[in-house]
C-alpha cells in the first residue's frame, strides 16, 4: 500500500494531471447504490467477490476513506454532479415537502417540479463539460427530472410523473436488463472523435434485491441470512456490469485516454432479517451511511495507490474540471483529488444529513438532522434542534472506535469545541 507521504513523493514522477492541449480525455462516472463502504474485495471482505471494481483500485488512486457529505441517493447524486453541498443545491431531500404525508397530488407535483428546477438552474458537470466539447450520457438513477434538465446531451430518463418518472424510470434498466445504451453511446463518440462523459449509475446493489440464482448460490452457504446473502449477490452483480463497462474502453481502445471515477451514493447495513437497511448506515451521520471509497484511475496521471485521508465527494467535480483543463466554478468547496498537496493540506471533510421529505424547499436549514465533520481521526456530529431535538452531540475516535459507539463528547471537551469551531466556519444555519 502506498501510504500519503509515499505518494507525495512519487507522483511528482508521474507529470501534472492537466491533459495536454488538444487531448481531451473521456470521463466515466460509475456510482453504485446503497452499498457499504466495507463490502468489496479491496477493502478486506471476507465474502464479497468484487474482481472488476478490485481492478479499478489496483490500476487507479484509491482514497479509502471517502465520503458523501449527504447519506441519501437525491442529495448525494445532486453534490456529484454539481460539486455543490446540498445546502447549497438547495436538493436536501428525496421528495417534496408532505410527500409522505398525502398532500394533494397537485402540491405534490409542484414541489417535484421546483426540485427539478433547482438542477436545470445548477453548473452541472455535463453542462461546464459541454462548453468543452464534450457529449454526455445518462443512464441509471437520476432524481432530475429528464437527462435535459442535468445538461446531458443524451439519456434514458424522460422523468414523466404521469408515466413513472421519479428516480430513473427507463434508465433503471441500465445494468440489470442490458448495457447496451451505454455501449452504443461510447461508440457514437469514439466513432465521431468527440469527448465523452458517461454517468453510470444502475440502481445496485440497491433493492429489490433479485439477484440472478448463479451469484445467489455462491453466498448462500456463506451467512444465515437471506437477506444478506441476497445483498453480497447483488454487489457482485453490480461488480460484473462494471467489468463489461471497463471491457468495452478496453475493446475500443480507449482505456488510457478514459478517466473513471468509482464512488457509492450513500452506504448501507443489511438487516438480515428484513429486506431493509439496518440503523446507522443509509439515512444516518453515521460512517454506515456516510463513508464509501473513491477511486480515480487515469493511467499515466492518476498513481496507483491506497491513501487513508479523508476525501469527499464534494472533490469529484473540480478533480474532473481541473483533469480536462477547466477551471471549478467559484461556489464549488472541493479540492483536486490528483493534487497530493492539496489532499495533505486539507483539515477536515464536512457533511449534513436532512430529512428524507423537505420541510421547505426555499430553506435547507429547515429540513437538517445533523451536521458533521470527519478531521483526521477525529468525528463529529452535531444534531439539529429543529428535526433532531432529542439527539446527543457526539465526538468518536475512529481509529479506536470505527462503529461509533463509544461517545466521548463529554470526556473530550476541547476537542468537540474545536471541531464544533470548524463546523460552524464551513457551515452555520441560520434559525
């Protein structure tokens, strides 16, 4: 494993991570779904099976400890994309306010429509992508209304409410019935010699969890849960699409001109007797919910490499900017992932969690649970009074406590108030 400071060193050797003027390199974008930050080969589990992703982290920079500064698929996808927090992108929540609770149909439809607004008004990827040149495919989960609303020039989701557009509709497809879309669409660009970028992000491992019966049968006999056995199945479902995605740079021989991003949207904890996600993991400021491994490969820029520094999510979008020549927009808060000084010089990572329904949709602060910070070791999170009332503040040591159960708020006074001092700079909600 190359650690941080052995990265420093070598990655000097390997030149500067802006392509050459003229060279436009491809982008692929690969996000699973509601999978844990533990469960893959490369990150030790004992029984998952991830040979194709595994591939990714041996060839690639990989940051074990990432993280999505929102634990929910809309917000978490919206901050990919636009490098934004979701404070900022204003998509705190999965659905509008009273969704869950049977608004008229009509009230709901509008606070749908005022979402989708927020990410056609947004500098998404796509969109600073295309002042570049570059064409652009949808394909899997996508809470933005139709691909157009993203600034994708192509795409499989119409996002028609009256015909099942929530979350994906047809791009769902993607992954579990064919690959095809995405195939034709690198070919098109190959075959035309323009730049391309791909967002794949099939709903997987996320349920159902109907994996084929060949990949089930291998995790039967390895836990008493269905459940889980389901879920490990899944994830190497998932793993074998993305082989067939890498296979197909490979066949049309644009691997090394191709930067892939690999992240999960937000973790997840299967309750092995339900099919439902256990506490602490999707939906939680907990490290369950939170932390997932990013990966960039890019061969000749990005060192293969195994680096334990925290990183966010919120570093996807000004790392590509900055690989194809571009410069971040002025609200984005990330840094480049392929600039180790920039990775060794960072203090600390930040989040917030919200309400799976937005309260208001003109104020992010009314719908927060909880905001957190991850600086070296060292984890806060501080509950909101307004929708966490009952919460404690807690302060973990994730070295020595990496569930998160021991809270030492109390026991470590100076250190929850200098954390609480960084959290309140990067973000402090107004009443």
């Amino acid at each position: 494993m190359v650690r941080l400071g052995m990265w420093l060193a070598v990655l000097g050797l390997w030149g500067g991570t802006v392509v050459a003027a003229g060279k436009s390199p491809n982008v692929v974008l690969i996000v699973s779904d509601d999978h844990a930050w533990g469960d893959y080969s490369f990150m030790g589990h004992p029984h998952v099976r991830t040979p194709r992703i595994d591939r990714l982290a041996s060839e690639g920079t990989t940051f074990r400890r990432g993280y999505v500064p929102s634990s929910l698929c809309s917000p978490s996808l919206a901050t990919i994309l636009t490098g934004l927090y979701a404070h900022q992108h204003k998509l705190t929540s999965n659905d509008p306010p009273g969704t869950s609770n049977r608004n008229p149909a009509e009230v709901v439809r509008e606070g749908r429509r005022r979402m989708v607004g927020f990410i056609e008004a947004a500098p998404t990827l796509p969109k600073l992508l295309a002042e570049r040149g570059y064409d652009s495919f949808q394909a899997g989960k996508w809470w933005g209304g139709n691909f157009r609303t993203g600034g994708f020039t192509e795409g499989m989701t119409h996002g028609d409410p009256a015909h099942g557009g929530r979350h994906g509709d047809d791009g769902l497809a993607i992954g579990r019935r064919t690959m095809q879309p995405v195939f034709d669409f690198i070919d098109r660009s190959v075959d035309a010699d323009r730049p391309f970028f791909l967002w794949y992000a099939p709903m997987m491992p996320h349920q159902p969890h109907t994996p084929p019966e060949r990949l089930l049968a291998k995790y039967r006999d390895q836990t008493s849960s269905l459940h889980v056995a389901k879920y490990w199945a899944m994830i190497e479902w998932f793993d074998e699409t993305c082989g067939a995605l890498l296979d197909h740079l490979d066949a049309r021989e644009i691997a090394d001109d191709t930067i892939v991003v690999y992240l999960a949207d937000n973790g997840w904890i299967q309750d092995p007797d339900a099919p439902r996600f256990a506490p602490r993991s999707k939906r939680s400021p907990y490290d369950g919910g939170l932390r997932t491994p990013i990966l960039v490969r890019w061969p000749g820029k990005a060192r293969p490499a195994m680096i334990d520094q925290p990183v966010s999510s919120i570093d996807l979008a000004p790392t590509i900017l900055k690989a194809i020549g571009a410069e971040p927009t002025p609200d984005m808060q990330g840094i480049d992932l392929l600039d180790p000084q920039a990775v060794a010089r960072r203090e600390a990572v930040f989040g917030e969690v919200f309400t799976h329904d937005a309260v208001d949709l003109d104020r992010p602060a009314a719908s927060l649970t909880e905001r957190w910070t991850v600086a070296g070791d060292w984890k806060l999170i501080v509950p909101d009074p307004r929708n966490a009332p009952d919460a404690p503040l807690e302060l973990f040591h994730l070295a020595a406590d990496p569930d998160e159960r021991q809270n030492l708020a109390d026991r470590e006074p100076e250190k929850t108030a200098e954390l609480t001092r960084l959290l309140d700079a990067w973000w402090s909600p107004a009443d």
